[in-house]
C-alpha cells in the first residue's frame, strides 16, 4: 500500500508539473479543458461506469434502425450482406443460463453478436462511437439507448415495450445469454502472472508450407463481394477469388495447390496475389496492369461498398457506367458526389470523400464511365 501511494503521489506530482510548465510556456501546450477532456472521456466500463444518462425506448430504436441500420444490418439484424449477423443462434435457454449452447455444440454455423458479446456496456460503448459506419459518435445518447434496446428486442431479450435507461441498463446485462461465457485469466492482472503464450522466437527455417484447413461456408462465400479485387497492393495477402471459390466449391486440397503454387499471372488457376511496393496513396502501382483508375478504387476500398457488376451496399460499377453511357454531364456530377456526397438515386446514401485528392477522383470517374 505504501508503494501505491508513491506511486500515486509521483503521478500527480508529475501531472501538476507538466500543467504549471504548459502554462509558463507560451507556444509549447496549456491544460485541457473540462469540455475538451470530456469529449475524450466517453469509455463505458463493465459495470457501466461513465454511461451517460439517457433512455431510449424499443420503437423509437425501431426508427432510427430502419433509417441508419438496416441497409448495412438488415431490418431484423439477421443480415450478412455486408456485415456479420447481430442477432440468431442463441435461445431463452441461454437467457436463463448465461451460456450460449450453440458456441459449444455447434448447432449454429453463424456467430451473430449476440451470442458472442458477454457485456452489454461494449454493445453500448461500440454503437457510441462507430455507428452508424459511414457517420460515427453522431447518435445522441438516448439514440444509443433506443438502437441497443431494439437490437436485444430483436434477439427477444428484451419485450417490445421496454425502455432502456442508464438506470436499468445493469440489470438488463442479467439477461445477457452469454454473460457467463467470459474467462477470467487471472495472470493477466497480476504483475508476477506468467504469460499466456508459450511460443519460442523461430531463428532458422522459418518459412514454412502454407496450409489451408477450412474455407468459407458456401453461404457466405461471396456475401462481401470478390475479397481478392479488395486486397491491398502490400504485403503478404491471400483473399478468395469468389471466381474461383464458389459454386463449385473446390476441396481443401485443390486450395492448397493453388495457394502454394508460386504467382505466375500468365498461369491459369494461379490466384496468389503478389506483394509490390508502392511509394504514397497517389502512386499508380507498378507491376500491376491495370488502369489508374482502378488501382485507386481499391486503394481506397470502394470495392467494399460498390461491386464490379452488380450492387453491395451501392450500385456495382458497371450499373453506374450504363446509366450514364452517353451523358455529358456525367464526369462532372459523379465527381461532385463523390467529394461531396449524394443520396436518392440509388435508393441509398453516399457518404463524402473529400479527403480523396481532386486527380485521384478523377481518375476513378474517368476508369468507370470510359474504361481508363
């Protein structure tokens, strides 16, 4: 206890120090606000301390999900189109047990959130601050409140007439049907604890045949669109060719050919991608032959929203470049939205990317409505 206190009172001291100095330092930093400091500290702990007040009711999470979740969620947050499933696989059984019985005897091929998060402060605490995706920290805390209370009404946790406050939210968390399901690893909070890891650094023939044991199930196999046109130009990467495999499924054995085979982009059925260096985000890659255009859609991932054909989330490219074939003014309204944003034409919200470079824009419009 009277280390603690050392401690403590060298933080603290320390703490004051740096205040004093950034005050008799013009030009060099000053104390952080009380509102600075509050828009920093929005942490939601297991035991919901830092929640904010607020409420929100299954009906009014009912709106805004159909509004800002459902296209990325599906309306009753079964979807995998562009995310994992939120809810399924878990049952009034677990409710009452706090384990999930499908995440042991494997009764459910897909893990959904529900039956995977343990704490319902780290459901509250994520929609907090990444959702929706495309406008994040823009929900108001009785939003969060609304949104969490309809995503537990549609995993039939909570009744459709409940309203979720900061004042029961705890005791919502009893209900929780994997809140049983976490380990306590106590090494890991006690300073002499041994490490969970028994590994020893690999000094020589390091590099070892790769092998494949497990592929996507065919249900999901191309629920994201083709990952192999979303890969990154770095690095080592190996994302499925959806041409390669679905309908017809290869065997792992076939996999393991192909993935082991070294890349050859002249040889069919070589499907490895191959690692390339490239200098800053505005470099057309080298190596690569493809058009400039192109190489900038996926490095800045509209891939993952946009197909090549047909739509994910928004129209595929080649729906895009037919509907404007022919019209002059389409260069400079595809432009405009993506910089700016759009919505309405395609049933959908296009988010702004005004951070993409001007050229760069250019060139991704230039290679979807004429191919270069």
């Amino acid at each position: 206890m009277y280390k603690l206190s050392k401690v403590i009172l060298a933080v603290s001291l320390s703490a004051l120090s740096l205040a004093a100095a950034a005050e008799s330092l013009p030009g060099i930093g000053r104390t952080a606000t009380p509102k600075e400091i509050a828009a920093w500290n929005i942490d939601v702990r297991g035991d919901f301390k830092g929640i904010p007040p607020g409420s929100g009711s299954v009906a009014q999470g009912n709106k805004i999900w159909d509004e800002k979740c459902a296209s990325c969620h599906g309306s009753f947050g079964e979807s995998l189109e562009v995310f994992g499933p939120l809810v399924g696989g878990t049952t009034k059984d677990d409710i009452k047990t706090g384990h999930v019985k499908a995440l042991s005897d494997g009764s459910e091929p897909k893990r959904s959130t529900l039956m995977k998060v343990a704490t319902l402060s780290t459901i509250w605490d994520f929609i907090n601050r990444a959702m929706p995706w495309n406008a994040p920290k823009t929900l108001t805390p009785d939003e969060v409140y609304a949104v969490t209370a309809y995503l537990l009404n549609l995993g039939d946790i909570l009744p459709a007439d409940f309203v979720l406050t900061d004042k029961n939210i705890a005791e919502v968390q009893k209900l929780m049907p994997n809140r049983n399901g976490m380990i306590f690893y106590r090494n890991m909070w006690d300073v002499k604890g041994k490490g969970d890891v028994k590994n020893v650094a690999c000094m020589k023939n390091c590099i070892k045949k790769i092998e494949i044991t497990s592929v996507l199930p065919d249900y999901t196999c191309d629920a994201h669109g083709n990952i192999a046109e979303q890969n990154r130009y770095v690095g080592e990467v190996r994302g499925e060719d959806k041409l390669l495999a679905c309908d017809p499924h290869p065997s792992i054995a076939e996999l393991d050919r192909i993935y082991n085979t070294p890349y050859n982009p002249g040889a069919k059925g070589s499907r490895q991608p191959v690692s390339v260096a490239i200098t800053t985000p505005t470099t057309v890659v080298k190596d690569i032959d493809e058009p400039a255009g192109l190489v900038m859609i996926k490095q800045n991932m509209c891939t993952a929203c946009h197909g090549m054909e047909k739509k994910i989330i928004g129209p595929g490219f080649a729906e895009i470049t037919a509907k404007y074939k022919g019209d002059p003014s389409a260069e400079r309204h595809l432009i405009d939205v993506i910089t700016n944003g759009g919505s309405g034409v395609w049933g959908g919200t296009m988010p702004a990317h005004g951070e993409i470079k001007a050229g760069n824009i250019k060139r991704m419009v230039d290679w979807i409505l004429l191919g270069k």
